[in-house]
C-alpha cells in the first residue's frame, strides 16, 4: 500500500507543478550560489598565487644579493662561514625582513561557503618580530557586502531550503482532510502515518535529490579536485537539517486541522529558529565573553613597546638570561638585529597576558556559541556546513595555531644565527622551514561534527515519532 | 464613524491572544536589543576615550628621539561613535576601529571587530533596527492583511457595505485600527529614546545627536506607515485573505532577505573594488613615477648648493633629510590620496547603486538611511579615516618642518617639549545633514514607494467589492 | 441465517460528557440495505465513523465480517466500501486515476479496461472518464464512488447521506445502483433522512433518535408501514420517551 502511496503521490506532486516550482527554484539558487561561490574561491586562489609569486620572486632577490654578497666576500679573501656583520649575508634579511609568507589555500569544498574567507587573512607572513595577517580577495570589499553576506551554498541551504521544505509540505495531510479526501482515503486498509511517510518520503526525494544534483553540478565546476568525501559529508548535513524541517512540518501537520494554521505555525518556526534564535544566541554570546576591545590591545602593544625600546640594554641582558644556551654578547657589540630580538621578545612577553585574554574570551564565546547553536537546527547547520567548506572557525583556528607554531620555528632557526653572527648561505635559503598546510581529513571532521549532526538526527527522529504517534491517534482522520 | 471602526478593529485585536503575543515577544526583543546595544555602545565608547587618551600619554612621554623617528613611533587614532550606532551598529563591526598614523603610510583602519566574533554573527544579530526592521514590519502585516479579504471571507464585508458605510471611510478606519496599537508600542519606545539620547553625553553636540535621533524615528514611522498602507492595499485588491497573507509575505522575504543581498552583490559586479594585491600593485606602480632616495637627496644638495652658493654638499647649512623627508611625504601623499580617494569613490558608488536598487526593496532604502543617520554606514567610517589621514600629514610634516626650521640632521633629536606642541587628535562627527545628504536616492524611493501608496489605497478602497 | 456483515454490539461514543452513540445494537445481513433514519446530531455518521475505525468507541464494539474494528483496523477496511455526502476526488486527476489510485490502496492493482468496465457498471459516462474530477458534478462523483466498491469487491458499504442534494433522476438512479450492489451481495448501511429513497432503497429501516435505536421496522413490514409518522413520532417524543 506503501508503494502505492508513493507512486500516485509522485505522479501527482509532479502533475501539480509544485514539484516543477520548487525544483526549478531550488536548482536556480544553487547555480546563482555556486557561482558567487566558485567566483569568490578563484578570486582568493588568484590572490593566494600573487602572494605566493611575489614571495618567490623576493626570495630570488634576497637569493642573488645573497650570491653577489658571497662572491664578494670570495674575492676579498673572507671565509664564508665566518662570522658576519649586519649586511646582506646577514640571516637577518631572512629571519626578519623577508620572512616567510605561509598561505593557507581553499579547501576542496571552498566554494560552498564564503564562510569567513571574506573577513579572515589569505595568508600570513611570518618573521621573527611576528606574524603579519596579509588579507584575502573581499579584504577591499564594501563592508555594506560583508554585512549582507553573500548568497553561498551555505546560505541557500540555511535560509531558503527549509522554506521550500515547508512549501511542499505544510499541507501534507491537512489539506486533504479539509479537502474532505482524507476520509476517502483512510476508508482503505491504510494507516495515516503510511500515507503521510509516503508524501514526505516523495518530497523529501525531490527536494535532496535537486539538492544532489545541484550541489554535485558545482563540485564539478569548482575544479572538483578531491572532497567527494567533503561533498558527501555536505549532502549528510543537508539531509539531516532538511530532514529537521520535514519531521517539523509532519509534527504540526499531525497536530492541526487545516493547511493555513499548520503554514502560519511554520513560517513562526522558520522566523524563530533561522532568524530570531540566531541574533539572540549571537547578542546573547557577545554580552557574556564580551571579546576585549582591540582598543586596550593596541595601546599595551605601544606601551610594551616603547618600555622595550627604553630599555634596550635591559631588554637584551633579559634575553641572555631566558636563553643561557646563547653566548652572551656585550650591549656595545650587539648589533641591531639582536636588539630586534631581544626587544621582540619582550614585547611578547608584555602582551601575553593581553592575547591571553583574547584568546581565552574568544574561545569562551565560540564554546557558547557551540553550546547554545543546539537552540537553533540553522545554527548547527550554519556550522557544520563552514566546517566541511573549511571557511569556518575551525579551519582558521587551526591555521592560527599552525602558525604560531610555525612563528617558533622560525624565531628557534634564525634568532640564534643572529646572536652568533652566523652567515646566510645559498643552501640555507632552499632548506627554509616549511608549512605543510594539513586539511582535515573527511573522518575527523565528520568526528568533530558528530555532535550536532547527532543532535539534528534526533531532533529529526523525535519530532518524526511524536508526528507518527500524532497521525495515529484516535480521530486523526476526521 | 472612522473612529468607530478604528475602535472596534483595536478591540478585536487587543482580545487576540496571539496578537498580544506577538507583540510581546517583539517588545522584549526590541528592548533587549536596546539594552544590549546600549551596553555594548558605553563600554566600547569608554574604552575608545581611555584608549584614546592613553595613547597620547605614550606619545609624550616617548622620550627623546629625532623628529622623524618619532614620525615612525606614529601615534593612533581610534573610531568614536554616536550613542545612535547603538541602535542601529550598521557596518560597525566590518570596519576598523583604529588608525595607525605614521610617516610615509596612509593605510586604512585596522581591527574590525567581526574578525574576532563567532560565525554565528553572520546569520545576523538582533539589534533594535534589525527588530524594527524585520520584526515589526512582520507584525503590521500580520495585522493587517485580512483587513478586508477577512471581512470579505467572512462575509461582513457584504453587510457593512449594506449598512452604507462609505469604502474611503471604511479603509481609513481599518487603518487607524491597525496603527493605533503599533503606534502605541513604538512612539512610547522612541520618546524614551530620544530623550535618553538627549540626556547622555555623547561625542559631538548632543543637540546634533537629538536631530539625528528624531529624524531616525521619523523614518521608521514613514516606513511603518507604507507597510500598513501597503498590507492594506493588498488586502482590499486580493481575493482571499490567504492570498494577501501569502503576497504580504512573500513581499517581507524577498525585500527583507534577498533585495539587500542581491542589491550590494549588483553594486559590487556593476562597480567592483579591486583586490588588495591589485591596490598594493597599483600604488606600486604609481610609487615608482617617484625618485629613489638617493637621486631626491642629490637633488636637494644640488639645488640647496645653487640656493645656498656653495660648491660641497658639506657645507649646506640647511638639513637636507628634512627637506629630503618633507617632500617626500608630500610627493608620496599627493600620489597616495588619489588611490584612496578613488577606491572611497568607488565605495561610495556602490552605496548609490544599492539605493537605487531599493525602489525594489523601500526597506533597503530604510536600512541605508538609518546607518547614514546613526552614523553607523560606511561614509561615516570613511570620514573619520580622512580626518586621521588629514591629522597624520600635517603632524608628520609638522616634525618633518621642525627638523628644517632646527637644521637637524638624524642625529639630532628632540623631547616632550615638541611632542606636546603636535596637538591631540580629535574628532567631530560631520552633521546630521551631511549623513542624510548622501542618502537622497534612499529618501526619494521611500516617499515615492509611500506617495504611490497613499494614491493606491483610496482608489482600491473606491472599488472595493463585498464578494 | 449467516453471521452479519455489519455487526453493532453495545456501541457507544460520548464526546466531551455528551453520549453521541447509547449502547447500539445493530446488525446489517448481506443483501440488505439498512436505512439509518434520524435528525440532525442522532449519532448516524459517528456510527459510520465507528464503523470505519475513526473513532475509538467508550463502550462496545464494531464489527465488520466478524473482525473487530479495532483490533483489526486495516483488515476491516479491505471489506468496507465509504461514500461520504461529498465524495471527494483528486481535482487534478481523472475518474479513472482516481480510481485507479484508491483501488491500489486497497490492494486491486486494476487494468484500464477493468477499472473502466467498473466505471461503465457504476453509470459513469464513457466520455467522462478520462476528464479532471474537478469538473464533475456531485452525481458524477457518487458514481466514482460506486465504481471503486466494485472494483473493492467490499463486503459492506457505509453511506453517508448518498442522496442529499442530488436532484430526484440522479438520486433515483443512484438508489438502483445501491440495490444492485445489495443484490450481488453487499451490506449496505445508509445514514439518511431522506424518507422518500429509504422507502424504495431500504430493506430495514432503524430510527435512531439522540444515539438510541428506537425503532426497527423489518422489511416485511416495510410497505405498510407510514415512515413519515413513525420518524416523527420518534423525533418529537425524543423529549418525553416512550415508556418500552
């Protein structure tokens, strides 16, 4: 009976034009937003490739100076690997000037979600007085742009695909009673619950499989270099969320007479739980870890700074005592780069405590914003998609660390040549220390999403049982 | 009569549960939003002033150095704020908060505040203009779309024409039926508003604030005004009440969520901003029109020697890095200030073309005007960063001078004496007229959206039908 | 005499304290056409509604073939046929979809030639077969519903005032083809109170008054009997009962 159910109601969702709506709908959406998408990932590919060009070309640079230097150096008599003085055989041109430009590229799903490619850097440049964020392809953007926010993927499935969900659906069984065909119906050996799992298992099949398509469509325009995992990983959340706003218009539907209180009944849903929860979790999270004004950051960094640089010769004493492996050299015969160090260091140490506090507000905000998303399926959803684009908190968070990471490599490398006036040679310039930009793989993400993907299953599953208990009810055919 | 229709429409309402509901829900977002907007405002404000003010301790007790390294300490300017932006944040959180001013750098202000929010701020965030803007409008339109069509579903629409109730009178009534509620929810709202505002002490003339803040107000009730006139409309032209419920709606969606987006993604294909790496080049690329160092050095020592009368550069008796330092800001600023003024230009026709694009979309049109008067949009922002440039060249030139005027060369250094003569940094915010004069496009959209309005609803009121 | 198809057995539904069924016995054989005669609010569509399992009785039970309702509630359907005052079809679709689709739910996978055989059977017009039901008149749906008891092959039809607002042919017409169905076999319980047809339809008649059986008149004294005043009688003395 199930079957039939199924065959008549696709035959009739498709006769109705309904089904050709909303698939034409849906279908054009995706393209507009994977177009914007792929648009603004090859626009921040071909940023991240002029930051990465132009570093090649200033270590070519540094590298013939370099060269020039040496044969100098040669034809004057010196040994190369004698001690040098501040110039261009210094490591300083490295270890401080030009640094290390570590970009971190688009993920292979990128194009999905703008996420916080928009706002967060393409690229950062270490050296040793720091890390320097160098800004991605919307860094120019209107902010009135990054406001809006762009019609991603990601935004299309939060916002516009529940509403096509609850369009075909609002009405699945209500209709029919007020229609009067209800009664018709269940005058057959069939349950209510049957023929409702038969309406929204043919919706539910038209809407994911547009979605499929769709999204499938621009995973190939995108280049599609790997991430079918990803990509699966998508269609997962999409199917999940989706399945939260059916089982949500099965359960209103079970539990009201006619199709315009059960609409009225959703679109409050849909303002509440994509629109209202949201900005609330969000005023709710920035009022409670209120982040540090960047204000108080950067009068501690010009404070710490102008104490370090008073403080010269104390600053350098200070290093030799944190750093007893070093030959300590007297203040008269330390050169610039090493009062660089030295004064570096100490303006870190001032603003420990400074970022500390930061980081420690942010994550505190995040962790509530975790927390508090499972108020709201759209903003479970919202997350997970921008964790599996890799446009989300996690993939910065962890780029972060990867380069502070990197930042003491590179100070532990060079900082040390400066002290003892080592030369930068050729070879030294092709054994650079390197990032090797890791992307999650798809397992560990789908781990770190269990979470709420778990949570929209089961809100999914509980709203679908109370619907199937709704439906067989006494009197739920009249 | 009207008024008997009026009173009878705002009795049913008041005895609707959900009604009161509704309102409730909006109400206690509305204040929340305004609490923590204000909250929000004052501790960012304070700490602005104290930042501000600390700064300039840093800045004089820098100790002594040369004059122009001290061009290179550089000193910052921080962004304030109207106690409006309170209300209604704007862009706010997509724009810099502070501005390093330094020799030879003209960079835009850095530190936006959404680098270190949660995702979920781009989902949105629930402040007092997004609740005006999104919620209330949501309810009047709620309210109102079965004004007729209900009637007419219900068929007393037949029987109060048969009463020979004139259809003018009629829709006039429903009219003041649906806003005398509202109106009662958002005029008490914005009296306390504004005359909070005009208690506080915010940067600028409070009186400037006041005018702000009332012209603000006027807009959101012209804008309240043109939804209910329009729900209205669609009431009285559709068939059923669940053909103007679903229009009415449809008509909140796509200005509330697609018509903003799609306006700054049109604005941005018709007038693109470059990408950072394609600025940077271009200011490369006017930066070489300049001369290295070295030849603008020789240049100066060749022309002071002619000047001067004698043969060695030694015996110059003027500083020539001052001069050499001097003219070189000039030079770089003069070749600087035009890329920045073209990619302002540039911003500012996006703005433009998002207000023409809100003849689609009045709420667009509203959101524009109302971070133009909260001093929340981006020509605000960009006015504060011109004055932080303007400040940045005289004070830098102002050292550069000094190491002329003392003759000093790089050793030469100078104390607190000259660093207190570089006055503070401050800041006005331009006029309410200077925010709204950019918006008249904006303006002019909301009065034609409401002048076709008021035109409309009298002539479809006219030919109201019973059945 | 075989067990009846349509079996009532201290049928009783209250709602909200009001009783709307009072302990109802009723029995309907195959062959027979049951007229259920009672005013506004009797308990003539709760019982159909018991009947068809819409309803879950305080007291009692209803039987179909033997099967309690409840207990069996999709294998009493397979039995029953329903015709609702207003037989609703699917606008968008033909007759013979319409049809086509409630007949798989019964489980009748049904060829075109069949199902339009079924059709012919019932009196539906050969060129109306193929429109939208949208277009149909009431008349013209009843059939459609006729149709799909043959095609079900049910044991037990439940009509739900077929008659009203059927003008007197299609209403003449629509009471043959109950007749048949009852001759080939059927039970047939009809809620009505259309005096006029329960007279040339009926073969018992039972007058149920504020969820009681008053009355039964068997059909044999069916053609002497004046059903006007009998129903009246009942009616008006609903007030002040008839001592028993």
């Amino acid at each position: 009976m199930g079957s039939s159910v199924l065959r008549f109601e696709t035959k009739r969702l498709l006769a109705s034009g309904a089904a050709g709506i909303t698939a034409l709908l849906l279908l054009g959406l995706i393209a507009y937003a994977g177009y914007v998408g792929v648009q603004h990932t090859s626009e921040q590919r071909g940023v991240i490739e002029t930051y990465a060009a132009d570093h090649a070309e200033s270590l070519d640079a540094v590298r013939q100076r370099v060269a020039a230097a040496e044969s100098t150096a040669v034809a004057n008599g010196e040994s190369l690997d004698g001690p040098v003085a501040f110039g261009s055989r210094h490591p300083y041109v490295i270890g401080s000037a030009q640094g290390r430009v570590l970009t971190l590229e688009p993920a292979p799903l990128a194009a999905f979600a703008v996420g916080q490619s928009d706002l967060q850097p393409a690229a950062v440049r270490v050296t040793i007085g720091g890390r320097e964020p160098m800004g991605g392809a919307a860094a120019l953007d209107h902010p009135l742009k990054l406001l809006a926010g762009h019609v991603d993927l990601a935004f299309v499935f939060v916002f516009f695909f529940p509403l096509l969900v609850l369009a075909l659906t609002f009405g699945l069984t209500s209709a029919e009673r007020e229609s009067g065909l209800l009664r018709m119906v269940l005058s057959h050996p069939i349950r209510l619950t049957t023929l409702a799992a038969g309406k929204l298992t043919v919706r539910a099949a038209l809407l994911f499989g547009c979605a499929a398509v769709g999204t499938g469509a621009v995973w190939l325009a995108s280049g599609a270099e790997g991430g079918v995992g990803r990509w699966a990983l998508w269609l997962l959340v999409v199917v999940l969320y989706g399945g939260f706003w059916l089982a949500l218009a099965a359960f209103v539907d079970s539990r009201v007479r006619t199709p315009v209180t059960a609409g009225l009944v959703l679109a409050a849903c849909w303002l509440g739980l994509v629109v209202v929860v949201p900005a609330v979790v969000n005023v709710v999270a920035t009022s409670l870890y209120p982040v540090p004004s960047r204000m108080d950051y950067v009068t501690a960094r010009r404070t710490a700074a102008g104490l370090a640089e008073r403080e010269g010769a104390a600053s350098l004493a200070r290093y030799f005592n944190d750093h007893p492996e070093l030959t300590t050299v007297e203040e008269e015969e330390a050169d610039f780069p090493m009062l660089r160090v030295a004064q570096d260091e100490r303006i870190a140490e001032a603003l420990a405590p400074v970022e500390a506090r930061f980081t420690e507000q942010k994550a505190g905000q995040q962790r509530f914003v975790r927390a508090l998303g499972y108020l709201s399926p759209a903003v479970l959803a919202q997350q997970a998609f921008l964790d599996v684009a890799g446009t989300g908190h996690a993939r910065y968070a962890a780029f972060d660390a990867q380069t502070e990471a990197f930042h003491e490599a590179w100070v532990d490398r060079f900082a040390p040549a400066y002290f003892e006036r080592q030369p930068l040679r050729l070879a030294d310039l092709d054994a650079l220390p390197t990032l090797d930009p890791q992307i999650e793989s798809t397992a560990d993400l789908l781990s770190r999403l269990a979470g709420p993907l778990a949570a929209l299953a089961l809100l999914a599953a509980l709203l679908g049982a109370a619907a199937s208990r709704g439906y067989g009810r006494a009197g739920s055919a009249l | 009569m009207t008024l008997t229709i009026a009173r009878k429409e705002a009795t049913e309402m008041a005895r609707d549960g959900r009604f009161r509901w509704a309102v409730g829900i909006v109400l206690v977002l509305l204040l929340g939003s305004l609490v923590a907007g204000w909250t929000h405002y004052a501790s960012a404000e304070a700490e602005r002033a104290t930042a501000q003010a600390s700064d300039r301790e840093v800045w004089l007790g820098q100790g002594e150095k040369n004059q122009h390294s001290a061009t290179h300490f550089g000193a910052y300017a921080f962004k304030p704020t109207t106690p409006l932006t309170a209300a209604d944040p704007g862009v706010l959180p997509y724009t810099g908060t502070s501005v390093f001013m330094e020799a030879h750098s003209g960079a835009d202000a850095d530190f936006r505040p959404a680098e270190d929010a949660t995702t979920v701020q781009r989902l949105g965030s629930l402040t007092a203009a997004s609740t005006l803007q999104l919620l209330v409008p949501l309810l009047i339109l709620l309210l109102a779309f079965s004004a007729f069509a209900g009637e007419r579903d219900a068929g007393t629409l037949r029987q109060l024409l048969s009463l020979g109730v004139p259809r003018k009178r009629l829709a006039l009534g429903k009219a003041l039926g649906v806003a005398s509620p509202i109106l009662l929810l958002v005029v008490p709202l914005a009296v306390v508003g504004v005359a909070a505002l005009a208690l506080l002490d915010g940067p600028g003339s409070p009186l400037a604030t006041l005018g702000r803040a009332s012209m603000l107000v006027g807009v959101y009730v012209a804008y309240f005004v043109l939804v209910l006139a329009l729900s209205l409309l669609v009431s009285a032209w559709a068939g059923s009440s669940r053909t103007a419920l679903v229009t009415l709606l449809g008509f909140w969606l796509v200005t509330s969520f697609v018509v903003p987006r799609v306006a700054v993604s049109a604005a941005d294909a018709l007038h693109p901003t470059p990408t950072l790496t394609a600025f940077e080049e271009s200011w490369r690329a006017e930066r070489e029109a300049l001369p290295p160092w070295p030849d603008r050095v020789a240049e100066i020592e060749e022309r002071l020697m002619e000047e001067q009368g004698v043969d060695t550069p030694d015996a110059i008796t003027a500083s020539v890095s001052g001069v050499a330092l001097y003219e070189a800001e000039r030079d770089e600023t003069d070749l600087r200030r035009p890329l920045y003024a073209a990619l302002g230009e540039q911003y500012e026709t996006q703005t433009q073309t998002a207000q023409a694009v809100s003849i689609l979309s009045p709420l667009l049109a509203v959101q524009l005007v109302s971070m133009g008067l909260a001093g929340s949009d981006h020509a605000h922002h960009r006015h504060f960063a011109d004055a932080a440039e303007a400040y940045r060249y005289d004070y830098v030139q102002a050292l550069n001078q000094d190491m002329i005027d003392e003759n000093a060369d790089w050793s030469f250094t100078v104390g607190r004496e000259m660093w207190e003569e570089v006055p503070p940094f401050t800041y006005q915010t331009p006029s309410a007229s200077w925010a709204v004069g950019r918006y008249g496009l904006s303006l002019g959209v909301l009065g034609a959206w409401t002048l076709a309005l008021l035109v409309a609803l009298p002539i479809a009121a006219g030919r109201l039908r019973a059945a | 005499m075989s067990a009846p198809i349509l079996h009532a057995r201290g049928l009783t539904k209250r709602f909200d304290g009001a009783t709307a069924v009072d302990a109802l016995d009723l029995t309907v054989n195959a062959g027979e056409v049951y007229a259920l005669l009672g005013p506004n609010g009797a308990g003539k569509t709760t019982t159909i509604n018991l009947f068809l399992g819409f309803l879950v009785p305080d007291a009692g039970a209803a039987l179909v073939d033997g099967l309690d309702v409840q207990a069996e509630p999709l294998e009493t359907k397979h039995r029953l046929a329903y015709l609702p005052e207003q037989v609703a079809l699917y606008p968008s679709l033909s007759g013979v979809e319409n049809l086509k689709y409630f007949a798989a739910l019964a489980g009748h996978d049904l060829s075109d030639a069949d199902l339009a055989g079924f059709l012919d059977q019932a009196g539906l017009q050969r060129e109306a077969h193929s429109r939208r039901a949208g277009t149909y008149s009431k008349g013209m749906r009843q059939k459609v519903g006729i149709a799909l008891a043959l095609a079900k092959g049910a044991k037990a039809l439940l009509l739900d005032e077929p008659t009203s607002g059927l003008d007197p042919s299609a209403s003449a017409e629509f009471s043959g083809l109950v007749r048949q169905l009852a001759n080939s076999g059927a039970a047939v319980l009809m809620a009505t109170h259309d005096l006029f047809r329960v007279k040339d339809t009926a073969t018992r008649v039972g007058v149920l008054v504020a969820g009681r059986l008053r009355e039964e008149v068997a059909s044999e004294a069916l053609p002497t009997t004046d059903l006007e005043a009998l129903y009246l009688g009942h009616v008006h003395g609903a007030k002040t009962p008839v001592p028993a």
